[in-house]
C-alpha cells in the first residue's frame, strides 16, 4: 500500500514533489518502483514473471477497503494468505532498501 492519495489533485503534487524533492517524498515504495512517470523497468520485470499476483492500492482506498488496518504508517507490503493480510514489509523495512534491486531480493526472499 502506498503512502500516498488516489485524487488526481494527490497525484500531481506527488509528481513535483518527487521531481524538486525526491529525499523527502513521503512513499518509500513508490520512489523505489516507480520513476517520475512511469514504472522502473527492473520493477515491472519481476512483477511480470512472479508467480505471486499485485495489488497496489494508494493509502486512502487500501482503509476504505480494510478501515480495521489502520493502525499501520505507510507505506506497507501485506501478503494475503487464505483470505487473511499478512504483514510482509512495515514502512520502517521499506525505509532500508535503498533500490528496486534490493526491494526485488528482499521480496524473493520472503515470499519465494
């Protein structure tokens, strides 16, 4: 889940945001898959030929969805395992990797 907002408004700032201010931008996951306007090549190439299914959802969607998770900070990387989310990286994991590559080993790691 990333640590921003769905509202075309959200997206925009977000944009200049990490276009003027990169080191401060809010979404540790977002800056690490995801350049200034397109997805990272590395990124999509292991989301493609993972045998584990995506679902990216911006902050304010992912607590429509699930209101009873919102005890955690985004952003987040959960795993649903038999209809249950599991918490698979918290934003201060997120907040270590340094790159696309890492957050792709990191993952492989934990979900095979």
């Amino acid at each position: 889940m990333y640590n921003a907002k769905s509202d075309i408004f959200s997206k925009y700032i977000d944009l200049v945001h990490k276009i003027i201010s990169p080191s401060t931008y809010a979404c540790g996951l977002c800056s690490l898959t995801h350049g200034n306007f397109s997805e990272k090549e590395e990124w999509r190439i292991f989301r493609e030929n993972t045998d584990h299914e995506f679902v990216f959802m911006y902050k304010n969607d992912f607590l429509e969805t699930y209101p009873n998770l919102d005890e955690y900070s985004f952003p987040v990387i959960f795993e649903e395992n038999k209809k249950k989310l599991e918490l698979i990286f918290d934003s201060e994991k997120l907040t270590t990797l340094k790159s696309v590559e890492s957050l792709v080993e990191e993952l492989s790691r934990e979900v095979g």
